[in-house]
C-alpha cells in the first residue's frame, strides 16, 4: 500500500462516519483553538503595546518615576515628589538627557458659558514636547520663562479647543482652569490616543502655576529620558541613589518601558500557562476519544482486515491504514481548532481595535502536536489490528 492509497482509504472511512469523526476530534479542536486563540490575542496585544510606546516618540529610553517601591502601588499616593527632587535628578544624573516634573489632576476649564472637565490637566516644563515627540499646530508650547515665573498660560488638545471655542481661534483668548485664569497661547497637533487615552484633550500648563491651580507642590510623577536606550539601567540606578538621599529611604520606583512591556509578557505568560493546562486536558481526552474511536473501528472492521490479509496485506499496511486513520482524525481538528482560534482573535482585535498579529510558530506547534496526538492515539489500535489473525478475523461475526 502506498501512502496515498492509504491517505484515500483512511479520508472514506472518516467520511462514512461523519458526525462520530467530528465528536472525536472536538477534545483536538477545542485544545488547540484555546491556545491558538490565547496567543493570537497576546501577540496582537504585546504589538498594540508596542505601537503605543512609538507615539510617545522616545520610546524604550522613556521611564516615569512615581512614589512606592516596586510592588507598592498604594505608596503612591503617600510618597510625596516635589520640583526640588525632579531638579536634584537632573543635576546629578549625568545619565539623563530630559527630565519632566509633572502635576498632574483633573479639573473643569470654562470659556464663556461652555466648561468641560479634563481628566489630564499636566502641570509640566518644556521638556514634555521633545520628551513625548509632540507639537504645537498653532502659537507656541510652554518655555522655562513660563515656568520660572509662574505664567498662567496654557496649551490645549485640539479636540478640547473645538469644544470650548467651536470654530474661533483659540489663540489669545482666556480660560478659566479650576477658577483662575488662563492665557491660551498654544494647541496641539493631532496625537489620537494612546492607551485608549485621547490625548487631544490634553491640557499643558507650567509645572509651577499648577501649585497654585490644584494648591499641593506634590508632583504626581516625574517623566525622564535616557540619552541612550544602553543606559537607562545606569539612569534607573542613579535615580533611585538619588532619591534614596533625599528621602533617606528608597520609597520610588522607575518604571522603564522594558518593564511595562516584560510586566505584559509576565501577565501574557500566566495566561497562556494556564490556556494550556486547560488545553492539555482537551487534548488528553481528545487522544483518548479518538483512541476508543479507533478501538471500535478495528472491531467494526474485523472481517474487512481478515479479507486483506486474506488476499495479501501485510502487517504494514494494516498498521499504516490504521495509524494514518487516527492521524488525519487529529489532524483536521487541529486545523478546525487553528482556524477557530485565528478566526474568534481576528473578530476580537477589529471590534477592540488592535492589530492582527498572527503566530506562525503557534500554528506550527499546534500541528505538531495535533499530529503528535493522532500517532499516539492511535498505535495501540493499529497495532492491535496488525496483530489479528487472518483465519479468526475471517470467522468474526
């Protein structure tokens, strides 16, 4: 028997039995579609992350200092920052090329008889536009005269200024932010959002007149820029031995952008860990099915396997027959599960809006394994049906 020929007669026999082939496969397709599906997902994810972490224009040598240890999010809103940390940060990080202290709250701006409220009102310096690769469309951004002296002047997403000001310039006239009066001399070029944040609403004030407008010098974060991505393990320690002095303890973190992306990958990682437990499972019963399957086969077709023996099969062919039966089976629910999974993760990333990343050493795996399981499952049966005597399978009822 040829491979084909044994491909041929293993395709009629599941064909005969169409719906008891597809229940044997569910176990195969609903292990393999978990994982697929999963990964898919995280791939698409990791690339979204990614995408994000390129509109913040520094990209990996951007980190963020905020207060608590790592692990302590609750010591954030206990850890108090001010301009004097963020100004010792730059005077003594040789490493560093920007540094942005920031103030950051929401509140309401009103023009006339229209107020909106802003979630992200950012007190900040001038570095925050080279920083985050930012522009203004029209007028100008903040300058350090603007800090130093503690200007109410503000910059506006473009977004905000049309609700505010509809289809007026917006330059040159005054706002109310939280009460107290404000110089609009600058909007935004388009940025759209990031992390499902729509930063044409931004609001930039500086740093300084943020004290008075939200009345703490408490600093929410400070932003930073390494001079080269091979450095900011150099910054990150020269941060923290900075801040250690100043605070006499260590109580900030740095949060990199290498660690957001590996905190995504830990998260991502769990995920998939336990998808594949589950899947294990799936793939475990799913073998076993299509073990009893083709146990029953073999005793369903006794006699037919006596008539081949009888006319000249070898041991082989019964075991290769068998053997490629089981295979297939495996097989096309592994690719019913690869389809499922891709298909469910494309469907999903264009209602949330992400990319479509497809993994192909998922689906290579997926196959290895789908057809791993089919060999597995269906050597005992082949080899029992190898094994049968052609004069009492001849005989069999």
């Amino acid at each position: 028997m040829t491979f084909w020929e044994a491909i041929t007669m293993a395709w009629k026999d599941i064909m005969r039995a169409k719906m008891r082939s597809f229940l044997t496969m569910l176990g195969v397709i609903i292990g393999i579609f978990s994982v697929i599906s999963l990964v898919t997902l995280g791939e698409g994810m990791k690339g979204f992350m990614y995408e994000q972490i390129d509109k913040f224009g520094t990209g990996p040598t951007y980190m963020e200092v905020h207060g608590g240890k790592e692990g302590q999010l609750a010591a954030m809103a206990t850890v108090k920052m001010t301009l004097s940390d963020a100004k010792a940060i730059e005077d003594r990080c040789p490493s560093l090329e920007l540094v942005d202290p920031r103030n950051i709250q929401s509140g309401k701006i009103t023009y006339l008889d229209k107020s909106y409220t802003s979630p992200f009102i950012s007190g900040c310096s001038p570095a925050l536009m080279e920083m985050m690769n930012w522009g203004v469309s029209q007028g100008r951004f903040l300058s350090d005269v603007d800090v130093l002296g503690r200007k109410k002047v503000v910059v506006l997403g473009q977004d905000l200024a049309r609700k505010l000001f509809g289809g007026f310039p917006a330059i040159g006239e005054k706002v109310r932010i939280n009460g107290s009066k404000f110089l609009v001399i600058g909007l935004f070029k388009k940025k759209g959002s990031i992390m499902g944040v729509n930063m044409d609403e931004y609001v930039a004030i500086p740093v300084t007149a943020a004290e008075d407008v939200f009345d703490t010098d408490k600093l929410a974060e400070i932003g930073a820029v390494a001079r080269s991505i091979e450095l900011v393990p150099q910054a990150v320690a020269e941060i923290k031995t900075v801040m250690a002095e100043r605070h006499g303890k260590e109580d900030i973190r740095v949060d990199t952008m290498e660690n957001s992306m590996a905190i995504m990958d830990t998260i991502m990682s769990a995920l998939t860990a336990i998808v594949t437990g589950i899947a294990a499972i799936s793939l475990l019963v799913g073998g076993i099915g299509i073990m009893n399957i083709m146990l029953v086969a073999v005793n369903e077709r006794v006699r037919e396997i006596g008539v081949r023996k009888a006319i000249g099969a070898k041991k082989r062919d019964i075991l290769v027959q068998f053997l490629t039966e089981s295979v297939i089976i495996s097989l096309l629910g592994g690719v019913i599960g690869i389809s499922s999974g891709v298909g469910l993760a494309s469907f999903i990333m264009v209602i949330i809006g992400m990319p479509l990343v497809v993994s192909f050493w998922a689906i290579l795996l997926a196959t290895f394994v789908a057809t791993f399981v089919g060999v597995v499952s269906g050597v005992y049966p082949a080899m029992r049906a190898a094994a049968l005597d052609p004069v009492e399978a001849l005989r069999y009822e």
